[in-house]
C-alpha cells in the first residue's frame, strides 16, 4: 500500500471516529457508511485535491456540511 493510500485510510478512520463522538448513538458501521457514501469520500480519493493532507477536523467540517445540507459548500 502506498503511503497516499495510508493516509486516506487513516482519514477515513478519523472521519468515522468524529461522527461518532459527535454522534454517540452511530455505530462504528453507520459512520463508515456515512463516510464512504459522501462527496467529501470522493473528493478523499481525488490525487488532485490532495485533502487526505489536511487535518482530520478540517475535512470533516466539509463532511458535516454536507450531511446537514445534501452538498459540498
């Protein structure tokens, strides 16, 4: 695995674990399922974007966007 491919999977760790602190009801499944279905998942995996390089609270403002309105602000 290359280390761009470690550290979007850490990221995607590190969403799941934020949803769940905001969230204490969502289940470790739920917030992967929320994570992997979201725009921001895609934007994760784009090379060009390169925001698996940003901090894990800073990706997951534009997550929580997101779900509370349906898109990407």
């Amino acid at each position: 695995m290359s280390e761009t491919d470690e550290m979007k999977n850490e990221m995607v760790k590190d969403l799941a674990s934020l949803l769940m602190e905001k969230d204490k009801s969502l289940s470790i499944d739920r917030a992967l399922a929320l994570v992997f279905n979201s725009d921001t998942y895609q934007k994760l995996l784009n090379d060009r974007t390169r925001l698996y390089y940003q901090s894990p609270r800073y990706v997951f403002s534009f997550l929580e966007d997101e779900l509370e309105t349906g898109k990407i602000a």
